[in-house]
C-alpha cells in the first residue's frame, strides 16, 4: 500500500508540474489587467546572474516566472522549505530550498537566471525595510552580477489590479554585507518610489509613461462592453 501511494504521490507531483504553467499564465490573464516593463531585460548577462526583487505580494512569484519566461532562459529560485515540502511540484520548475545553498551555487555557475527574494518571506507593501543577507553570500560565492527587481501591483483606473515591473542597474557590491544590503534596499526602494511617482502624475486610465505593455490581462466591464455604444441614437 506504501508503495503504491508513494507512486501516485510522485506521478502526482509531475502531472502538477506539467500544467503548471498554465495555471500561472491563466492567472496572470485572469487576475491582471496588465503587466508594465521598464528596464533593459533583453540585454541581462549571459552567465548566471542574480535576480533580487522585492516580495510585498501575492503576485510575486507569478511575475518571477513571466520575467524567467520572457528572458527565454533556465531559471531557479529559492523557497522556504517548509512551504517547498508542502508543494513539493515547485521543484519541477527549478525552485529549490533555502537550505540547499551547494546547489543553489552550481546552478548560478552553470548559468541560470536565479530569484533570490532577499526579504526573506511576504513583507507589507511600501519600503523595502529588512534583507536577508543569504543573496549577498550566493554572488560573493560565485562572483555573478547582481541586480534589484522591483514588482508593485496596484489597483488604477480598471477593474483590476496592474503589475509594474522595473529592472534596475547592476548593483557594484563591495563585500562588506552591511554596506551592500544598504545599497540594495536604496535602489529597490527608488525604483519602487519610481513607479509611484509614475502611477501619481499620470491619469488612472492612461498607459504609464515610459513602460512597455508586456501582457494584455483582464479588460474592464466597460471594455469588453463598449461595443454596445454604436447602437445609441
């Protein structure tokens, strides 16, 4: 009997995997009424690098896998090992615990595009306050570049919420981890402050000035009803 479970358990577990994609891309359609892109993603480094957003919604790691999808490029990224043992699928898509730090640097040096949350867990959105300094001691281990990850979702003009993602400049770490967790809370902080600023001057229903739409998303009632206008006299 253990054995069979044991078997249905893990044919489970890759038939989740498999679909899974589907599932993230379905609830990005669904859920948002639009992805926002800003920053030079098409032009990231070759070699593995480091990816460190801030993590202030459910949404997060959704946006992760669009932003891996769209840099057409292997990928990992970390998860907290109770919640990796709870859903264990996770590791079919690259994700692996936080506690497996050896193969989290063979995978930087074979290449990947690796998400490291550095505030550890769901924080309340604003300013990013605390880091872990764990993604400082993965690119000290494996010399690769950094670079800060802003995501926001928000409620505008639409009926549903938008989600603005902004890449933001190689960071040049020094080695000292106090310094370098500065350094990396105050950019995430300022492209954060950026998009803001963005969302504030502009109007609610108005494409965002300097970002390119990256994914069409739910439309609004009054959209997908619009048509009904050319029967008014």
């Amino acid at each position: 009997m253990a054995y069979f479970r044991k078997r249905l358990s893990y044919w489970l577990e890759h038939l989740i995997a498999l679909v899974l994609p589907f599932i993230i891309r379905s609830a990005l359609k669904k859920g948002l009424h639009a992805i926002w892109l800003k920053g030079d993603l098409k032009n990231l480094p070759k070699e593995g690098i480091i990816l460190a957003p801030n993590h202030h919604s459910w949404w997060d790691v959704y946006l992760a896998w669009y932003v891996h999808k769209l840099l057409n490029r292997q990928a990992s990224a970390l998860m907290d090992e109770a919640q990796l043992g709870r859903f264990r699928f996770f590791r079919q898509i690259g994700i692996i615990s936080r506690k497996e730090v050896r193969e989290a640097i063979r995978r930087l040096k074979r290449g990947d595009v690796f998400f490291v949350f550095p505030e550890g867990e769901l924080r309340q959105a604003g300013k990013v306050e605390t880091l872990e300094r764990g993604v400082f001691f993965l690119a000290k281990q494996t010399d690769v570049k950094l670079y800060p990850l802003a995501f926001r979702v928000l409620m505008r003009g639409a009926e549903h919420p938008e989600a603005f993602i902004v890449l933001g400049e190689r960071l040049e770490l020094s080695g000292d981890d106090a310094k370098d967790s500065a350094q990396l809370k105050a950019a995430l902080n300022s492209l954060l402050e950026d998009i803001e600023t963005c969302v504030k001057t502009i109007g609610p229903e108005k494409e965002p000035e300097g970002f390119e739409k990256g994914f069409g998303g739910q439309k609004s009632t009054s959209e997908r009803t619009a048509w009904l206008a050319r029967f008014w006299l």
